[in-house]
C-alpha cells in the first residue's frame, strides 16, 4: 500500500520550468535540501509524472535537495507538436537543459523503468553527472512480454466520469501488480497518473501521442544498453548503484538482474515481495535501500 514507509508527511517543493531547444516548457518540482550534497533527480517510468515521488521525495528533502521531473508530454509539462519527439534520445536532450537551467552538476538519478533507461543513457552521455544511480524494474534488457502489455494500453484515452471509476478501473487492469492494494491505494494511485480534464471527466496525464514511437519501434531491433549500464561504473567508481525489482515483474527478468550484477560488481539488489511492475517506492524496504544507498553517494 502507498504511504507505509518511515515518512509519510507531504514536503513543500516549488513549481519551476526549463525550456527544451524546440520550445517547450517543461516542469519539474524542486524541493530544498542540503547543498553541500548531491541533490536526487527523480524520473518517472513512460506514462507517469512527477507526482508518483511525492511521497520519497518529501522522506528525502531536507538532508538533499529532490528534483521530481515531468518528462515533455507529462504533468505540468508542455506536450510536443509532433509525437515523433517522444523517444528516448530526445527526453536525454531535454534533461541536459534541465542540469543548466536548475544548476546541477552531479546527482543521484532515481529512474523509474523509462527513467531507469534514461539513468543509462546519462552514465553513457556524461559519466560524471552522477554521484548515484537507483533503476527501479528496469534493465539494459526488456521482457518482450512487459513491452507487449505496455503497448495494449498506452495511448487509448480513456476517460472516467469520477475518482472513484478511475481507480476501479485501474485496479482491473493492474491488480495482478499489486495484489495487496486497497481501494484507498488505488484512489492514490489514481491521482497521481490521471488529472481532470477540460470537460470535467477525469482522464490518463500524458499525451497520447506517446505511444506512437513505441508502436512504430515493433519492427526495429532494440539498442544494446549493455554498454549504457557499465558505464554507470559502479561504487568502485564513485556511483553506487542499486537495481529494484518487483517479484513478479514482467520487465526486468530475473535473469537480466543477475548478468547486470555479473557486469556491473557491487550492484546491490532489492527484490520487493509480492509487486509487479513497477514498485512505487513507498515501501518500506524500497525506502530503506534508497537510504542504504544515498549513505554512500556523494
């Protein structure tokens, strides 16, 4: 259930925008921290938005700053005039800016499956921004079966006519991933990824325009991500990392966590009971290994 970690007050954060080269304004919540340390830069996974880190993110302000972005075509971001801009190198591009534009220079990168990739692909780009890596159900290899009930809901617009619908509905599409969640998690889970819409119905917040690129990948083969996870290096290096898994998720195998652990030594593991894709961070020993971790970042 959302909310059971060691913290469950809401910190305050402010609002603030960075433009993207194509002119968008893109959103991301900044909540105040030490900064004397590496501040953490939260990503969310494909659909999702800033909002789905409230909780961590007010456990972990304070001793650092948390920065919780809405990737373009997300939250409180501008969606982009051509759908053939959501993909992965462009969202890179955009988090570049957002390092100028937000005065950072190294961080601990929280990434939630897309996010997680995009945590790759910073360590590939720029080694040195990152004092830290946390890839929650992601690897440099994805379950063709995850992708596939990925792409048979992105994109569909539904809507609903209360709250209480939306999370119903959520709770037959996704219940298998959290077997345990009650109608009051559901409810949360409902608004963090949906918003209300123009004409009042409550409605998925993301541009649907998102899913085009992933239908458009089925007949590309998929990028070698191997070479983007080493270069994450390692605590030897100066970045710990740490890999969650949900047990029964149906993106990153067990087998994919056990060849990164083999490349990558040192790569400490969480395998969080009973959760598919993707944990929500709020659990307990989710928040526990993140502190596990930020103890021996920067």
């Amino acid at each position: 259930m959302f909310s059971r970690g060691p913290d469950t007050r809401m910190a305050e954060f402010a609002d603030r925008h960075w433009s993207s080269r194509d002119g968008l304004q893109l959103h991301y919540r900044d909540y105040p921290g030490d900064p004397g340390k590496a501040p953490v830069l939260c990503l969310p996974g494909l659909t999702r938005n800033a909002r789905d880190f409230e909780a961590l993110a007010a456990h972990l302000a304070g001793p650092r700053r948390v920065l919780c972005a809405d990737l373009r075509g997300r939250g409180d971001s501008d969606y982009a005039r051509d759908g053939a801009s959501y993909t992965p190198l462009q969202y890179l591009d955009d988090l570049a800016l957002l390092f100028d534009a937000a005065g950072l220079s190294k961080v601990v990168a929280i990434g939630t499956s897309l996010g997680g990739l995009l945590t790759m692909l910073l360590a590939a780009t720029g080694p040195e921004r990152l004092a830290g890596a946390i890839l929650n159900d992601i690897g440099p290899e994805v379950d063709p079966a995850g992708i596939e009930r990925i792409r048979s809901y992105v994109g569909q617009g539904r809507s609903f006519a209360t709250w209480m619908h939306a999370a119903r509905a959520l709770e037959e599409a996704q219940g298998t991933n959290f077997p345990a969640f009650e109608l009051s998690d559901w409810l949360v889970f409902a608004k963090r990824s949906m918003t209300v819409g123009s004409n009042g119905r409550i409605v998925f917040d993301y541009d649907m325009k998102i899913a085009e690129p992933l239908a458009k990948a089925d007949a590309a083969a998929p990028p070698d991500l191997w070479p983007a996870f080493a270069a994450l290096g390692g605590a030897e290096k100066g970045c710990p990392v740490l890999v969650i898994r949900g047990e029964t998720s149906d993106i990153l195998s067990p087998a994919t966590l056990a060849a990164m652990v083999a490349a990558l030594p040192g790569t400490q593991t969480l395998s969080v009971p009973g959760i598919g894709h993707a944990p929500t961070l709020d659990e307990p020993v989710s928040v526990a290994a993140i502190d596990a971790l930020l103890s021996r970042a920067g």
